[in-house]
C-alpha cells in the first residue's frame, strides 16, 4: 500500500503549512460535528429526565420540538473548536480572525437556541387555561428583540475586535435614529404593557372598533398586532398602539355580568291613541297581567273624580284611563313575569317624545343569557307577544304608507285598478280639442 506521504495530497499535508492548517481545520470540523451529535443526544435526555422528574413532562417536548438540544449541540462544538484553533501551525492574525469566525457562529447558534426555549415557553403558555384571556406573546416577541440586539451588540464587537461598551456608547449617539426605527415597537410595546397591566384587553374579547373596521373577537394579540376575527370571519389586523391611542367597544364586561340589553322601540299610530270606556275597562280586567293594575287605578281615578264634584261631570275635567298607559301598564307586568329576563337589572317600559313617525314606546330591559343566538330569540318573542296584543287595546303600530296604501286611498280597490280609473278619466287628445294639442 502506498504511504501517506508518498501521495501528492500526503505530500501537500505533511510538508506545507497551508496543508496542516487546512487538514487541522478538517479535523476540527470532524471533532465538532461528532460532538455536536453526542452532546445533542446527551441534552435531550438529560433535558428529558429531568423535566419529568420534576413534573414538567411537557416542557421538555416543547423543548423538542423546538430543537434546543439540537442548536446548542452546534453552539458547544464551535466554541470547542474557537479555543483549540491556536494550535494549528498559522499566523496569530490568521489564528484570530478563524477564531473570531467560530465564536461568531456559536453565538449565533446559541441566541438561535435562546429563542427557541423563549418560543417553547410560548407553546406551553398558550396550552394552558389562562392563555384563553391573557397573553405573553408580545412580551416574548419583546425578549426575542432583546436577545438579537445583545447578540448584534456583541457580534459586532467580535468582528471589529472591540468592547462591547465601546459599541453601546456609539449606540447612544445614535439613539435619535434608532427611536425613529424603532418607534412602532416602542409605542406597541408601552401599549402592550399598559393593556395587560390595565386588563383592557384579552383574547376572546369581543371589541368593536368602526375607524379600523374591527367587529368580533381577538383571537392573538402580540406586540405589533392584535390580530380581530369579524362577524363575516374576515381578520383584521390591528397595530397594537392604536387599541391604547384610539377608542373601541369591550363587551367583555356584558359577558361577565350575565345579562344582554334590550333596548327597542315601539313606534304607536298617534291616531289609535284614545281614552278607555267602561266596558273596554271591563273587558281587560280579565287579562291576569292587567286585572290588579286596573282595579288600583279605577280605585285612584273615583277618589280623584269624586273629590272633583260637579266638575266630573264634565268629561274634559275627569281623569281616565288611556289604551296606551294600559299597554305600558301590560308589557311591564308581561316582563316582570319572563323567567329569561335578569329581575334584578334595570326594566322599564316609557313613552318618548312623539314625532313624525309615531308615539315611541320603548321598552328596555336585560335578557339573562348572552349568546347572540339565545339573546334574539328572547327578544324576538318579547316583541312577538307585544305586536300581537296592540289590536287587543286597539292600538295600532305606526308604518310607512306604501304604494297600495296610496292606490287605496284614491279610491279604493286595487292599485291596479286606481290607475285604470286614474287613465280613465283623462281625456282624449280628439275630446281636449285643439288646446291640447
């Protein structure tokens, strides 16, 4: 067999300075990455063993699967070969700069590796029940940033050969320019902080926000962005600062206190409005919802009536009773007895100012679940039962004529035939006579 250094490649490596140096460096390499594959397995189980004993089994699968292990196992070879570089046979700056070459790239590895444990410490956060109403990824997007500054800081003071306080004094002069870069993620950051000290937001708020077109819930907020998913399950991205600058709606707090508002309008024909006889007063004393009412209030109107003397005779001077103070009187009493209704809130029915669309009775009150579904089909059937019972105290809701309330009301009939009489009585050109043509 032909000896090593009979061969022109042996020749080169064992009698050039160029070949030591490059066969060295190849065995390094060697080294480090046999290394990196023990000290990769090793870590892992080591990270594994530990973690279980201690109960923290799902740590050290986040960690896997985030490869920690992996991107230290390079980290630890590198730094291995940076400080065994002095013994191959080159120049001290050549030896320097391979040197410096090596810990820039296990610095790198190793802030790579740091993120990856601050992205595992993510995972396992948003597994847990408290991630559901507050998050940390803005403040781990916060520490990654400050990880690869410190890792830029100090790269650089490697690769110019000097002190890292010589860079961050140079970085002081520039902190006009570096504010200015950096102003989104200093004013999102302050928000951030502010949002989660204030609890002003948290995921799965429902928030409406009209200047952003934001209306549904907050399904991930970091700390550039607070990311809405809409009624239409479009997204919209918001820049975190402008959820601390800018007003929005929260319905957190609705959720929490278990009741939903009501609040709707009942516009009542102005002309339906009048007063109650005796025997319509007769007839509604047997609604069960209307029976005690009536009777206090006939009790109160004969004492007034009474104390009036002769002047009740004159029925512009007697108090009565009113089809539409009755219906106030009603739909109160008819919420009062829904069970879906929470009792304890606020709950009144009153009349507002009359306008051109009618007398406004508004009825406003808290349905006792919250769900949209549940909440529309409470408040459908309170209104259902109040349109249906109007005719009962002859009242009327106010509506908009259409175009066959008009053709009716020319006439009468159909607007079909409104406007066939309309045509039939317009004269024809022969009978208008010269004038008209």
């Amino acid at each position: 067999m032909t000896e090593l250094g009979e061969t022109p490649l042996g020749h080169w490596v064992l009698n050039t300075a160029m070949g030591q140096i490059v066969a060295g460096v190849v065995l390094l390499v060697l080294i480090s990455l046999v290394t990196g594959f023990v000290v990769s397995k090793l870590l892992a189980l080591l990270a594994r063993r530990m973690l279980t004993a201690v109960g923290k089994g799902h740590w050290a699968e986040a960690l896997k699967r985030r490869r920690v292990a992996r991107r230290l196992s390079y980290a630890v070879p590198l730094m291995l070969v940076m400080s065994q570089i002095y013994l191959l046979p080159m120049d001290a700056s050549l030896g320097s700069l391979l040197a410096r070459l090596f810990l820039i790239a296990g610095m790198v590895f190793l802030f790579v590796a740091i993120n990856a444990i601050l992205s595992a410490w993510q995972d396992i956060y948003a597994q847990s029940a408290r991630a559901q109403t507050y998050s940390i990824k803005g403040y781990l997007e916060l520490a990654k940033i400050v990880v690869w500054c410190v890792g830029l800081v100090l790269i650089l003071s490697i690769i110019i050969n000097r002190s890292p306080l010589l860079m961050l004094s140079g970085i002081g002069a520039l902190s006009a320019v570096l504010l200015l870069v950096f102003k989104d993620t200093l004013l999102s950051m302050v928000a951030s902080t502010q949002m989660t000290a204030n609890d002003m937001l948290r995921i799965g708020d429902w928030i409406e926000m009209p200047q952003a077109g934001a209306d549904g819930f907050v399904i991930d907020m970091a700390l550039h962005t607070v990311k809405v998913q809409n009624w239409d399950k479009t997204v919209t991205t918001i820049p975190t600062y402008k959820l601390f600058s800018e007003s929005y709606k929260n319905w957190r707090q609705m959720f929490e206190s278990g009741g939903r508002r009501i609040k709707r309008t009942l516009r009542i024909d102005a002309s339906s409005i009048r007063f109650l006889d005796d025997e319509e007063i007769s007839s509604l004393s047997r609604y069960s919802l209307l029976h005690e009412y009536l009777l206090e209030k006939q009790r109160e109107v004969e004492q007034t009536n009474q104390a009036l003397g002769e002047a009740a005779r004159v029925d512009a001077n007697r108090r009565r009773l009113t089809n539409i103070g009755t219906f106030r009187a009603y739909a109160l009493a008819y919420l009062r007895q829904n069970r879906e209704l929470h009792q304890d809130m606020l709950m009144i029915v009153r009349m507002m100012e009359p306008d051109a669309q009618g007398v406004p009775v508004e009825v406003y009150c808290f349905a006792n679940k919250t769900a949209w579904v549940e909440y529309e089909r409470i408040q459908g059937d309170i209104f259902d039962h109040l349109l249906a019972v109007l005719p009962e105290l002859r009242l009327r809701l106010y509506q908009a004529p259409s175009g066959s309330d008009i053709a009716r009301g020319l006439g009468g009939g159909s607007r079909r035939e409104a406007m066939e009489r309309a045509y039939a009585v317009q004269p024809s050109p022969q009978e208008a006579g010269p004038a008209s043509q």
